[in-house]
C-alpha cells in the first residue's frame, strides 16, 4: 500500500471510509476489506459504529502494527476536559490500546476555542491513547491558528475532496506545514461524476472502472481518500487502483472537472474550507 507522510507519520493512501455502516453489516465489512488489503479503516464516535468496526476488526486477526485506525470526537461530546474520556470510550468500543489517528470532527463553535481544543489533543497524544493528532473540516484560517498552538505536528486535515471541488488553496497550506490533505465524499458519493468523458474516457484507456479513475487521481495527486462502500465487491475494486497511472493529460482533464465547484457538505454550519 501505497502511504503519505503525513508530518513522519505513515498514513495510507486508501482507507475504507465507515460512515452509515452499522451492526452485523459493518463488521463482515470491516472484517472483509482488511482480508481485501486495506490497512486503514476510518471511523469517528459520531458514526455510532466503533463497536462493529472492533468487530471487524479482531475478526480480521490482522498484527495491530499493520493496521491505520482513525476515529474523531465531536465538538458537543466534548465538555469540561471530557476530550480524553471521549479517547478513551473510543478505545474501548474499538477494543483497541490506541488510535493511530485522532481527529477533532469538526472545528469549535467559537474559533476562540481552538487553542484548548489543541491542549486537549496533544494531552491524549501524550497520554498515549493515540500515535498522531489531526483535525477534521478546518479553514485555512483555522488550520494556521492549530499549528501555531500545536506542539505536536498535525499529521491531516480531513475535509471533503473530489475532482468537483478545488481545495488547491487548502491543499498548499497543509503541504507548507507537512499536513495530508485526507478527502471525504472522494467519490462524490457516486453520482453524475462517473459519466464525465474526463472519467469515462480514462476508464476505457485503463481498463478501470470510474470508481478506480477518481480513485487513482486522489492518490496520484498526493492526497488520501477514504472511500466508503456497503458492497464487498466495489471495496475490492475500490483498492484496486494501484497497478496503473494516470496520464498528465488525463490527470489534467479530471482536474479540469473542478471548474463546476459543487460540495455534497454544504450546510449552513459547513466551513468555506478554501477561503483564506
Ligand atoms: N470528517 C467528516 O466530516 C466526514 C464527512 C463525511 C464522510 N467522512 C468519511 O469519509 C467516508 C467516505 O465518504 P462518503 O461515504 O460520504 O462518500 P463516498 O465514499 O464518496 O461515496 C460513497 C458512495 O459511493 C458508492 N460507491 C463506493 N464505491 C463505489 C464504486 N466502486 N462504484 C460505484 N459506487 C461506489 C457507495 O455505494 P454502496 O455503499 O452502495 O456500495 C456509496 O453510496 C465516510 O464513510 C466517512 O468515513 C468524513
């Protein structure tokens, strides 16, 4: 598998994305995509599925050195220095002594806060409840500000990324302080983007499936995706990305795709990731 360095730590380039999973149906998956080779499964407390993905995960008897996990606490689960509890609850449905990655899910409410918030997150660092920290749907803004209080690095800023959206302005911050860009919805969750010719035409060049060309131009453009998939066989193919390249010319057209900027999070309370 192919990894990011992501501030020294090794994150793979393909993890298998878990929001929505659940139950019986979330731990055969779990459990199928590390038999499939995926090494890096991303989960958060506000899924409501650690239990399944621990599940999966002790079915899967693989060596806990081979394996990625994420979780991520959410801002209202986290009150009067509750932040490690939270780790810990983590931990404990995943049946785990350690996160490899843990995220904040979401920026505060009161930007004022994000220093706190980064005092928390290294103290779980430090505590050794997790190898690296990260943050989840930060600005440009706010991703300054938590390096700036930060005393250990931040290994990903995870927000949505997908060739409809341009996160380039984003993407030059994080590289300028060792951050990985971590895309979610990097499919677009399906839709339309796989009948686009920039897709299509590549598909046909390769011998791939859409899925694999969108895929394959997260990877190749430096950045990790962690698509989701409730069917086994789309989890196999979804990894099967890494045996083929994209050509410039090819990479350009689906970078072309951005032109049309459309999100899937774009509620009121989402961030303008990529405003300055
Ligand atoms: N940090 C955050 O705030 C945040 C927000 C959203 C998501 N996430 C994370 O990112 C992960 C991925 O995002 P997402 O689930 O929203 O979107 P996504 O991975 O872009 O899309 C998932 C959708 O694509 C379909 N799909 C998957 N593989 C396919 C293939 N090979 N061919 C055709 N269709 C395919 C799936 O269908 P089936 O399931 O029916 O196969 C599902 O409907 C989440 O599971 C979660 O772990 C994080």
């Amino acid at each position: 598998m192919l990894t990011v360095n992501a501030n020294g730590a090794r994150m793979p380039a393909l993890g298998f994305g878990t929001w929505r999973l659940r139950g019986e149906e979330c731990a055969s998956l779990v459990k199928h995509a590390v038999a499939s080779g995926y090494t890096s499964i991303d989960t958060a407390i506000m899924y409501d599925n650690e239990e399944d993905v621990g599940e999966g995960l002790r079915r899967a008897e693989q060596p806990r050195d081979q394996l990625f996990i994420t979780s991520k606490v959410w801002p209202s689960e986290v009150m009067d220095g509750q932040f490690q509890r939270c780790v810990e609850g983590s931990l404990k449905r995943l049946g785990l002594d350690y996160l490899d990655l843990v995220l904040i899910h979401w920026p505060p409410q009161d930007n004022d806060d994000v220093a706190e918030w980064m005092r928390l997150l290294n103290d779980v660092a430090d505590q050794g409840l997790a190898r690296n920290i990260g943050v989840s749907n930060f600005t440009i803004p706010l991703i300054e500000r938590a390096v700036a209080a930060s005393h250990r690095p931040l290994a990903c800023n995870q927000v949505e990324h997908h060739p409809y959206i341009n996160q380039s302005r984003l993407r030059q911050v994080c590289d300028d302080h060792g951050i990985a860009l971590v895309g979610y919805c990097p499919l677009f969750r399906g839709g339309d983007l796989f009948e686009q010719t920039a897709i299509t035409s590549a598909a046909a060049a390769h011998g791939k499936s859409p899925a694999q060309i969108v895929l394959r131009w997260h990877v190749q453009s430096g950045c990790v995706a962690i698509p989701k998939t409730a069917t086994p066989s789309r989890a196999v193919e979804n990894i099967d990305i890494f045996d083929f390249e994209l050509t410039g010319d090819q990479m350009d057209a689906i970078n072309a795709l951005t032109a049309r900027h459309e999100r899937i999070c774009d509620y009121d309370f989402s961030p303008q990731w990529d405003v300055p």
